[in-house]
C-alpha cells in the first residue's frame, strides 16, 4: 500500500506504477503477437502501436470492452488500473484537502 500509493499521500507514485503497468503489460502484448512473429513484422511502428493501444484500452475502465484471447490478462490490468486511478485520485484529494 505504502510503494504503491504513498499512503494516499504521494500523486508521482501511483501514476508512475499506472505508466509502468501500461508499458508493462504492452511490451507482453507486443511480443505475444504470433502473427508478427511469424511474418517477422515484429519491429514495425504498427505492432508496437496496437500492443499501445491494446495495453491503454485495458488499463482504462472507460475505454470500452476486453474481449479476445489475452481476456484474463486484460481484465488484471483493468484492476490494476482501477486501484491505481483510485489511489490517485485520493491523493489528489488529499492534497486538495490541506
């Protein structure tokens, strides 16, 4: 509780943790991508932009759906996000607050 947010105290700490899971969990993404592995398209700008964008759907709760075969992942990065967005909106609260 105290590495992730701070005791609600610290706002760099749970963005930097909700930036670290979102390339985290991209860069599985991208190398999970068995197509491109397959036609060796593994370091197009166009791999690494949908593993991007598929990590960011999945982080954020209001980006839409998780529905495809990495779901389980997906939906762990979803909790992970939601706690982290909570922990810092609660910091900024607590900032506010003083």
């Amino acid at each position: 509780y105290d590495g992730l947010s701070g005791f609600q105290q610290s706002m760099p700490r749970p963005f930097f943790w909700l930036v670290l899971i979102w390339l985290g969990f991209a860069l599985g993404y991208y190398f999970n991508d068995a197509e491109a592995f397959e036609n060796w398209h593994l370091f197009h700008v166009d791999v690494g932009k949908e593993a991007l964008l598929q990590s960011f759907y999945a982080l954020f709760p209001l980006s839409g759906k998780v529905d495809d075969p990495l779901k389980t992942w997906k939906v762990v990065e979803r909790i992970l996000g939601v706690l982290l967005i909570t922990f810092f909106g609660l910091a900024t609260r607590a900032r506010l607050k003083q």
